[in-house]
C-alpha cells in the first residue's frame, strides 16, 4: 500500500473541463499565475485561462483567456526574453503560440500555424524547449515537425513523415538538437536532427505482451541525464529507458512487472492510464548514482503520487475522479497544480 503524504491542499472549482494545466514562468517572484485548458461543453469552447494564485490571502482569479478554434490537446510553457510563451496544439492539427507579460500574465500577442499545415486532424502532441523558441509536434498521423518561434511570425519544417504507418502520441526535448517520442505499442524513439531520415535508436515494448497494445502518454527526460527517458502509459505502467541498455526497461510501477533486469516485483502505485510524468524537481540530482532519481505522476484513477526506484510509493493526493494532468513549479518545487476531472483544479503545497 502507498504511503500517504501530508500536504496542505487547495481546490479551485472551474465549473468547465479542466483538459491540462500549467504553471506559467513569470520574472517576478511576487506573481504566480496558472494556465488552464478548458472546455466549455454548454457553449462548445475551448479556451486558454490564465489565473493567478496567491497563497496569502487565498485566491486563484481569472486574469485573461484566448479562444481556441478547436478543442486542446497539449499545452506547454517556457520563458524568452521579457515574455512567457504558452505553445497550444489543437485536435484539428492547428498550432498556436501566445505571448503574455511576464510580469501581470497579460496576453500581448499571438502567432498561429493554420490546420493541415503541420497535422492532419487527430491528437497532436508538442513539446517547447525550455528558454528556447523552438517547439516539436507529433501525432496521431506519424508527423513530427519542428517550428521556430519568432517575435511575429512562425518557421516551421517537416522533420519526420512515417505516413500513418507510426503514430505518436507523446514527445519530449532532451537536448537542443535531440528528442524522444513515445507511441502505441508502448514504443520509444530517439532523434538526433544532426542525423536525419528516421530515428537513431529505438525501444519496443514486446517484453510485456500486456503492453503491445499500450501506450505512451507523457515523457520527460532529466537535464542532468539525457541518456535516460522516462515514459508512463497504460496499465499504470512507468518505466524509464536507458540509451546504454537498449532492451532493458527499469519499471517503476506497473500491473506486477519485473525491474527489467531480474523478477523483482515492483509495487504499482496505479492500475489505470497513468497520464502525466515528471521528474520530481524536490530532490537534487545526483550524477553519480545509478538510480533512476524519484518521479511523480498522475492517473485515470484518481492518484498523484511520487515513485521511486526500490522504494514504497508515495500518495499525495487520492481523488474520486481522474487527474489528468498535473505540473511542479520550477521555482518553487514544493508547490504542486493539477486538474481533476470534476471541474476543478488542486494545488499542493508539500511539508
């Protein structure tokens, strides 16, 4: 059973779909602000929210939204120059980049690529590189391009077309010039863009036949450890690919998996789609262990939780309805924002 953790806990109901959640890097220390993506099913919109939140006095208050032409299907946000960038892709295989001041989250400006430019309709998945202006897409159609952010206007190239024989559903930037992605299958691909044409190295999940039918939700790679990729999808399955061990999958948590590399049990802190994982930023890096440093993650069946290498999960929150996305703060690691199903969005701050 996973221990249970003592957080101070904050709900904000939305009275709309809550689809992802991000906090929004700003240059003040004073300011915190929120984004949301929502859906609005009375009125059939979907929109980007931004919110702030101050822990003292309590609050968590509507500051500026953008209508999206078609519902969100990932959102990312970094910092360049003076502005926050939030990158918003569409089921439509739109593409959207606002520009919001650092400082008040006021939105400024916005650029766009148009549908079919990049993605034929169906889930698109993206990723922005942190500080950069540089932003890569995937999706359910096997395209992956990449596009450059400028102050008015968008570049963008095709990088890879597997012409629907390869879908993918999740990616996430390792380096500036290298990525990973993840797809159905359970099947992660590295890119280099300084060797173009296809992949340069690759994981199928054929160790589990329970996985051949999975897939990969989210991913995300630590900056002190490029080699190594974490993925999490379904059957509460997370594992973490190491680059030097092609076919050996370390499993985190899983439907009562081994570690990969022997039969030791590994305790599943869910049985659902695990939807979102992150590298816990609480914990400092340590470069010389060969531990797979701690992660957390959130679920279809209502747990956000740590999980560690060897080590009992932790719960951090257990709801009734799903959590599908969640964010840590970067400046702040010990404050936690994520959506629950129910139209509402918890915040934590951990002890």
């Amino acid at each position: 059973m996973a221990v249970t953790a003592n957080s101070e806990i904050h709900r904000f109901p939305q009275y709309k779909y809550i689809d992802a959640v991000r906090w929004l890097p700003v240059l003040s220390a004073f300011n915190r602000f929120a984004v949301l993506a929502t859906s609005d099913f009375d009125s059939n919109l979907s929109s980007i929210e931004i919110h702030s939140f101050k822990p003292n006095p309590l609050s968590f208050e509507f500051q500026s939204s953008w209508t999206s032409p078609s519902p969100i299907s990932s959102i990312k946000s970094s910092q360049f120059l003076q502005k926050s960038i939030i990158a918003s892709s569409t089921s439509s295989g739109s593409l959207h980049f606002l520009f919001a001041d650092s400082t008040d989250a006021r939105l400024v400006s916005e650029v766009s690529v148009p549908e079919n430019e990049l993605h034929l309709e169906g889930k698109c998945c993206i990723d922005l590189m942190d500080g950069g202006v540089e932003c890569v897409t995937v999706g359910d159609d096997g395209r992956i391009n990449l596009v450059t952010v400028g102050d008015s206007n968008l570049n963008y190239r095709r990088l890879f077309d597997s012409g629907g024989l390869v879908s993918y559903t999740s990616v996430k930037w390792a380096s500036p010039v290298e990525f990973a992605t993840g797809g159905y299958g359970f099947g992660l691909h590295w890119w280099d863009q300084r060797k173009p044409g296809g992949p340069v190295s690759q994981f199928k999940g054929n160790w589990d036949k329970n996985l051949n039918s999975g897939i990969v939700h989210s991913i995300d790679i630590h900056p002190s450890r490029k080699h190594t990729c974490l993925a999490a999808g379904s059957l509460g399955t997370v594992l973490a690919w190491d680059l030097r061990m092609q076919q050996q999958p370390i499993i985190l948590s899983g439907t009562g998996a081994g570690d990969g590399a022997g039969n030791t049990a590994v305790q599943s802190i869910s049985e659902s789609e695990v939807w979102e994982v992150q590298y816990d930023r609480c914990i400092k890096s340590n470069t010389s262990s060969t531990r797979i440093l701690p992660a957390m993650i959130c679920s279809e069946d209502g747990i956000l939780g740590v999980i560690e290498q060897g080590e009992e999960p932790i719960e951090l929150l257990a709801e009734p309805c799903a959590i599908n996305s969640f964010d840590i703060d970067r400046h702040n690691p010990l404050d936690v924002i994520c959506s629950l199903e129910w139209e509402s969005v918890a915040i934590l701050t951990r002890q």
